[in-house]
C-alpha cells in the first residue's frame, strides 16, 4: 500500500492534472486535432494504468516486468507530452503567425521527437544506451534491407519536400494520371482527379517517372487549342476578325484574358479550313467545361457574322415540296422580321415597302447566357429588336466597376436606337439572361433607305425628340415645351445628317 500511495504523489498529480486539462483545453480550441488529442488522452490514462501495476507488483526497483511495465508508462506519458506541444505548435501557434509546415514536416519533427523523449525516458531509467544504440544498428541495417521499397518510398517523399518540386494544390500529370496534390506524405502521394477519384501514387514512383506541373509557369495558365471547322465561303481574315473581337471584348470565365486568346489557320481540307482558337486556362478544375465555353463562344461570334461552320459530310436533295417547304419558312421568316420592325417606334414613318427591304437587311444575332450584347462606353451603329429569350440592362457607377440591374427586356424590346442614329457610345451594359436571339440592323444598311427619302431623318428626329422630352417632362414640368421639342429635334436631325453624311 505504501507503493500505491506514492502514485499520488504532488509531481505525479501536478503532472496529469496539467496533462489532461490543455488535453481539454486543445480539444476545444482546435477542432481538427481532435482525433490526435484524443490518442493523447488515451495514451496518458494507459500510462497511469501502467504506474498503478508496475507499483502493484513491486515497483521499478523490483526490475524484470515491474521495471519494463513503468518504463513503457513513462514513454507512454512522454510520447503524450510531444503529442500536446505538436498541437500547440502546429495548430495553434504557427496559423496565428499565418505561417504553415506541410504534414510530412511535422511528421518528421514529431517522429524526432518521439526518438529523443524515448532515449531520455530509456537513460533516466538507468539503461546503458550504448549497447541499445549498438543493437538498434544492427537492428536497422536487417530492416533497412528487407523494407527497401518503403524505404524507397520515405526517401522519395523527403526529396520531394526538401526541393519543393510541387506541394498541396498544385495540378500535376504522371503516366496516365491528372489531378490535384492533395497530401504528400512518407509513403505516398495523393492524387484527386477530375472524376472524383483518389489515386495513391508511391513517392518511389514519382521519383523514377516524369511528371508535370501544370501551370506552374510564371502566368499560372496553361496553353490551350480548340479546332473547328469553317467553309471556305469565309475567308481567313473575316473568320479570325469575328472570332478575336468577341474574346477581347467578353472572354468566358476559365480563359485568361492575357495573353489574350487568339484564332489562327491550322490546316486546309478539301471542303473546309481548319482554324484554332488559342488560349490560355486559367480554372485548371474544369478545362473540358472551360472547351465547352469556347466552343459556345465561337458558335454565337460566327453565327452573328454570318459564318456557317463546316460539317465533314452534307448532301442536300431538293424536290418540288422542299422547295415550297423552303419558301414557306423564308415567307414566314421575313413576316416574323417585319413584325419586328412594327414594334419599332422610330420606324414609324417608313412605308411598307421600305420596311420590307429594311426586313431584308436584317441580321440574325443570336447570344448565349451570360454574353454581353452591349457594354457601357463602347461606340456602336447598330440597333438590336429581341426576338426571343430575356436581357438585363446594367449600369455602372462612375468609377466603379459593379453594376446594377436597372431594367429586364424580353420579347419584342429594342435596344440601341441612339447608336444606330448618331453613332453615340452606350448608356448601359445589356447582358443576355438566357438564350436569347436577336435581330440586328447595321447603319450601313439602314443608310441606303435615308438616302432614298432623306425627309425620313426629319421624322425620326421628332419621334425621338419628342420621347427624350417626354421622359424629362416626367419629373419636372417643363416651359416652353414646344420650343424646346424644336430645338431637340433640330439638334438630333443635324447628327442624323452629319453621321449619315446626307
């Protein structure tokens, strides 16, 4: 009994005491130590357990399994300590100093430890360490043979972190595999890939194997070429213009606005050219999502410049009732533009007849969600009618880069009129909130039917003059109204002429 009751003494109870309340104290504090912590709590009642019996049976001074029993406890207790100041160090003080070791670092620090606390617990304890130290060579030099692979795999992952080749969150390749570093440890490397799988690959083999960084390069991009195909109707310059000012002007996320993406010939093929759209990844998450993007954004640029992609076969047969079928659809497509037309306001005083050729001029414009179809502060000449599909008017703050949604437009709404007129930059960002297909009017087209009747100008003048006022005359009175509406429209007829230079 008087063994037992030395267990109690006020060092032992100090000891544990301080150990298991920071044990709580940590557990609550760092919540992602808590499975360690817990080993930790464990490991120290085990070693409490184990002093209890030792003291039972005889104490250390007894020597043979007493002594072996005590001196695992202690190790127990030690190994417990380095346990705590890991947490401490690693979890808690270095993030305060927003400074971070990688896991096999504090592996390798922690297993030091482990070594050192062992040896001072095995010396206090009155062991010669001499001979442990000679067996323990031996010992190793038996192991290091027979576990050369995973001695292999140890020494490749200490390469690996002392040159730093890649580290956590770095997109690498190797053989057949792609995906993110997530965790370089002794043994192994793990991989994620895009499919959601986890692959372990054994540092051993990352020594042996070529691998690359992707993306590692000063810019953080990586080269991208995605290919299609053009009739030769097009010619290089038209189909390269087209397709380059609609990434400068809007690239989609994922592309790297610098260096700027860029289209260029590839090849030519007996029915087509082959061009390549060259960019640069910037979302190394997604590259087939950011290829879909692209290829979308090729697709709306050329159709709107009226370029039609190539297909690698096509065979067109016509009968007598595919040409009626034919005709119907372009009489019931020029019926659906003339139609747009009459929601004009501004065309009011053209005639039938020149709505009809004007029908015949417009363009078809179709965006994809997210495009922009007019952006703030740009010069434009042209006038787009919605004729399916919802937009968003933003408006940016004078020296702010956000927008804010002003007005919704959908079927029918038009859009640009003061820019096709008198060339004036856009008041407002419109963005497509869907797929939305447009019809556009060039100035140039719209050119030839002011030339025919240029007493047309005078009348679009006073439409429009006579809505600016009318939106004015919305929140104050106005005198003088009719002077005013004179001046106005006198003043847009002008720009009309000078612009059109009639």
């Amino acid at each position: 009994m008087q063994n037992i009751s030395a267990l109690f003494g006020p060092w032992i109870i100090g000891f544990y005491a301080l150990l298991f309340l920071l044990t709580a104290l940590f557990y609550r504090a760092v919540p992602a130590a808590r499975k360690r912590l817990g080993g930790t709590a464990l490991m120290a009642l085990f070693s409490i357990a184990g002093i209890l019996t030792a003291r039972v049976m005889g104490g250390a001074a007894a020597g043979g399994l007493p002594r072996l029993i005590e001196v695992a406890s202690r190790m127990l207790a030690m190994a417990a300590v380095i346990n705590l100041a890991g947490v401490f160090a690693f979890s808690l003080l270095l993030p305060r100093l927003r400074t971070r070791v990688s896991k096999f670092v504090e592996d390798v620090i922690l297993a030091g430890g482990y070594l050192v606390g062992g040896l001072a617990v095995i010396s206090a304890s009155g062991a010669d360490l001499s001979g442990v130290l000679a067996t323990s060579a031996v010992v190793t030099g038996v192991v290091a043979f027979s576990l050369q692979d995973t001695l292999g795999n140890v020494i490749g992952g200490m390469v690996l972190h002392l040159e730093d080749t890649f580290k956590p969150g770095d997109w690498i390749e190797i053989n057949e595999y792609k995906g993110i570093v997530r965790e370089v440890r002794w043994r192994q490397t793990t991989l994620e890939t895009l499919d959601g799988d986890v692959v372990i690959v054994p540092n051993i083999i990352l020594m042996k194997s070529p691998v690359t960084v992707l993306g590692r390069a000063a810019c953080g991009t990586r080269w991208r070429a995605v290919p299609f195909n053009v009739y030769y109707d097009s010619t290089p310059g038209e189909v390269s213009a087209a397709v380059d000012s609609a990434f400068l002007e809007d690239a989609p996320a994922g592309v790297s606005p610098t260096p700027a993406p860029y289209c260029g010939v590839k090849d030519f093929l007996p029915n087509c050219v082959v061009y390549e759209l060259r960019y640069y990844l910037t979302d190394f998450t997604s590259p087939a999502g950011v290829d879909s993007r692209v290829r979308s954004k090729i697709f709306y640029a050329l159709t709107r410049a009226g370029i039609k992609l190539s297909i690698h076969h096509r065979a067109l047969v016509l009968s007598e009732a595919a040409q009626a079928a034919v005709d119907r659809g372009q009489q019931t497509e020029h019926e659906r533009r003339l139609a747009a037309l009459s929601g004009v306001d501004v065309f009011e005083p053209l005639t039938a007849t020149e709505r009809g050729e004007l029908a015949g001029k417009l363009k078809t414009a179709p965006f994809s969600r997210g495009e922009k179809i007019t952006a703030q502060g740009d010069v434009s000449d042209c006038l787009y009618i919605l004729r399916s599909g919802g937009a968003e008017v933003q408006v940016r703050s004078a020296g702010s880069a956000a927008h804010t949604v002003v007005k919704k437009l959908g079927p029918g709404d038009v859009l640009g009129e003061m820019g096709l007129l008198t060339g004036e930059p856009r008041t407002a960002t419109v963005v497509a909130s869907g797929e939305v297909l447009c019809y556009r009017l060039d100035r140039d087209n719209f050119r030839g039917v002011l030339a025919s009747r240029p007493e047309i100008a005078e009348a679009i003048a006073a439409i429009m003059a006579k809505r600016l006022l009318e939106l004015t005359a919305a929140k104050e009175k106005m005198a003088g109204a009719a002077s005013q509406l004179k001046a106005e429209q006198s003043n847009l007829l002008s720009r009309i002429r000078d612009f059109f230079k009639l």
